[in-house]
C-alpha cells in the first residue's frame, strides 16, 4: 500500500465522474465521524453527501466521496486504509464504486408526518404503500418524538402535495394513526402565528356549562345545544338562548369558573414551546372573555378574542355585548391576527374541534382538527386524535427533543 502524498484539487461531481459510497456500520462511540475523515482526507477526496443515523446505540454512517484522481495514489489504497481503520475502530466497512452524485429527487416534495398511540408496524407499512401508489418516493424517515405519541416524518418526493394528503388521510382514517402533509419548503419553518379555538382545544370544558352548573340550568343549556346541533338554531341564536338562561346570576361566579376550567394536557408545552421558538399564539372563542383574558394572562398569549357577557349591578344580566364570535367571526379575528402580528395567512395555523372552527380552519396556512367532530375532520387540512394538543408540534417538525432542550435551557 503507497503512501499518499498531497493531493490536487478536485472538482464537484458531474454525472460521469467516478464516485465511492463509504458506509460504516456498528457500535456508536465518539470520534467515528471525525475518524473516517481524517482517513479519507489523506487521498484527497472531496464530500460529495454525509448522512449519519444512530438507533439504539448503532451507528450507519454513509459518506459519498469523489474517487482519488491524477495517478498519486489508488483506489485501491482507499479501500485498504478504510478498512483497516474500522477494523481497528471494531466496525464493518462497506465501499461501493458508482458515477456521479445521488440522482435528483422528484418534484412536489412533502413532509409526511405520521403520529400513532402506538405506530404499529402494519400502519407504518400501508401509509409507506400509499406514498408509493401515489407516485412519491421516500427520501427520507427520521423520529420527531417517543413521548406523548411516536411521531416520525417522512420527506418524499415525485407526488404532488394535494395528492398526497387525499391519499394518506383516506388510508390514515382506516388504520387508527393521524398523517399531515405539508409542502417542503421554508414556509413551514416560518409559520409565525398559531391560533387555536379554547372549549374542548385549549380546555378540556365548554365554559357555558360551567356557567350553568352555578345556575342550575344544565340540562336546559344541553337541550338548547342539542337544538343547534340538529340545525334548528345557528350559533347566534343558540348563544343569545344559552346566556339568557344565565340571568341574575352573581358575577362571583366567573372567579369560580375560571378556578374550575382545566387545561388539555400539553397545552402549556405547546404554547410555552411555540412562545420559545419565537411564534405567536393567540385564541379565538365562542365562549366568553370573562375566561379567554384571564387564560390570555395566565399562558402569556398574544391575542385573544370571545363573546362577553354583560353584566349590570355585580349580576349577570343574561345577555353579550359587543359583536358575537360565530363561525365567520372566527376566522376574521385569524385574519386580524395575522395583519397585526404581520404574518402571511399561509403561514398560520389554525386549531379546533368543531363545525363553528372550519371557517378558520381552512383560511389558515394549516387548519388542524384537534378530537374533532367528523366532518371537521373531513374538512381539515389534517387532524389529531390523541388527547395531547402539544402533538401540534410535530405537525411543524418541532422534535421532542427541541421541546425538552428549551426547556433545559430556559430552566
């Protein structure tokens, strides 16, 4: 084996020029990376790609390298000193001769992202199917979380992104696992703005409930939701008759509705995380303000809008005041949010969990159905069927492992 002397200068790879595919294979430890290198720097190749995985304490690292050119030295002696230095390092070595650099990926390139509680090995396998029979190919796959859900990603390439997501959320409802598809581009990175619904989003509630077990009308508010729900009154109507069953009613009670008023779990790591990242947050409610400004204090929200409820003389007078937050109210205030944040609509995103959210739910970037009702589901860009709202994040390509080191970091 010669000796490699200095090494002349090398050029990018066309299609035609020689190439070699360096994969090494074992138990992690550090220093394999730098090791393998160094190696390869005394012949004088240049990196053409680096990739490198480790799972369960086992490393894949692939380097694609142009060949040793100009006579100096061998390929031959590349390879010998390759594997000479993974046997001395305890890992396998494999070199494989080629021309040229990856071949280009497709067109229409897409995030895919898959949560499953657990993901199963036969979901895993009909989603990666579906990619296929719709003409994409995976590039890509990596691990956003473990915990509360495990959340992997897919980059594929060569389908059209609207085509994709018909494609994995038909097959997503039948298998029991939520899939989101997003364009690839810096846009994802950027959506600034997250606006999400509060009753049965944020909270676990629905706040005109609380208000009526103080009152001791539930079951006649229940009959009036019931009504609206078989389409008899719109939201406005449904309101005005819920609030009117409030009247007389001391105020004291919002102190004891808000104490009573349970956060969804992960809903502080979500809007903690987001907050860190430098979005903004803020919410939209057809509920009351009496609530949504003090959740707006108590999680350090950006925006926050709702119906108010009036009240005269330390009662409850039974009725709002101040233009009602319906179903085209919301997605309005979405839309005021973004002015005043100075965000683009198509990089926002939108949550929530009923038919009074789809307005605002398709005018954003990305309109999340979070436990939703089927045809909000149906409608939505993609859906979360699992009880942790911080889920969202990966929907984003926020890892877990993100969320865990700004917490570390802020303390």
């Amino acid at each position: 084996m010669s000796t490699p002397q200095t090494p002349p200068a090398t050029a990018v790879p066309g299609d035609d020029v020689p190439t070699l595919l360096v994969k090494i294979f074992g138990k992690d430890r550090p220093g394999i990376t730098a090791g393998l290198c160094d190696t390869l720097a005394a012949y004088g190749v240049n990196i053409v790609d680096i990739e490198q995985v480790v799972t369960r304490g086992r490393i894949v690292l692939c380097v694609l390298v142009t060949a040793p050119t100009g006579g100096w030295t061998s390929e031959g002696d590349l390879r010998a000193t390759v594997h000479s230095w993974a046997e001395s390092m305890r890992l396998q070595a494999e070199i494989i001769s080629g021309r040229g650099d990856n071949r280009p990926r497709g067109t229409g390139r897409s995030h895919v992202t898959v949560l499953g509680h657990p993901l199963t090995a036969e979901s895993t396998a009909r989603i990666a199917a579906s990619i296929t029979g719709s003409g994409g190919n995976i590039d890509r796959i990596f691990r956003l979380a473990k915990y509360p859900v495990t959340a992997v990603e897919f980059e594929v390439s060569g389908a059209e992104t609207g085509t994709l997501r018909t494609a994995l959320v038909t097959e997503a409802a039948g298998i029991g696992v939520d899939v989101a598809v997003v364009a690839s581009g810096l846009q994802r990175r950027a959506q600034r703005l997250v606006v999400m619904d509060v009753d049965s989003t944020l909270i676990q509630d629905e706040v005109i409930e609380l208000f009526a077990a103080h009152a001791g009308c539930e079951a006649e508010v229940a009959e009036v939701t019931a009504r609206a729900m078989r389409g008899e009154l719109d939201f406005e109507q449904s309101l005005h008759a819920r609030v009117a069953l409030l009247a007389g009613i001391d105020e004291s009670v919002v102190e004891k509705v808000r104490a009573e008023v349970r956060l969804t779990p992960g809903a502080r790591t979500l809007i903690r995380t987001l907050k860190r990242l430098g979005y903004q947050v803020g919410v939209v409610s057809g509920g009351f303000t009496q609530v949504t400004d003090d959740l707006r204090e108590r999680l350090g929200l950006d925006f926050a809008s709702a119906n108010t409820l009036e009240v005269a003389d330390g009662k409850l007078t039974g009725r709002v005041v101040g233009e009602v937050v319906d179903r085209a109210g919301k997605a309005r205030l979405l839309r005021r949010f973004a002015a005043e944040a100075g965000v683009p609509l198509a990089q926002t995103v939108a949550i929530g969990d009923g038919a009074n959210d789809l307005d605002m739910l398709n005018a954003a970037g990305l309109g999340v159905a979070f436990n939703a009702k089927p045809v909000v589901r149906e409608a939505a860009h993609t859906a979360v069927n699992v009880p942790f709202l911080d889920t969202v994040l990966y929907l984003l390509g926020i890892t877990r492992e993100e969320v865990e080191a700004a917490d570390t970091v802020d303390g």
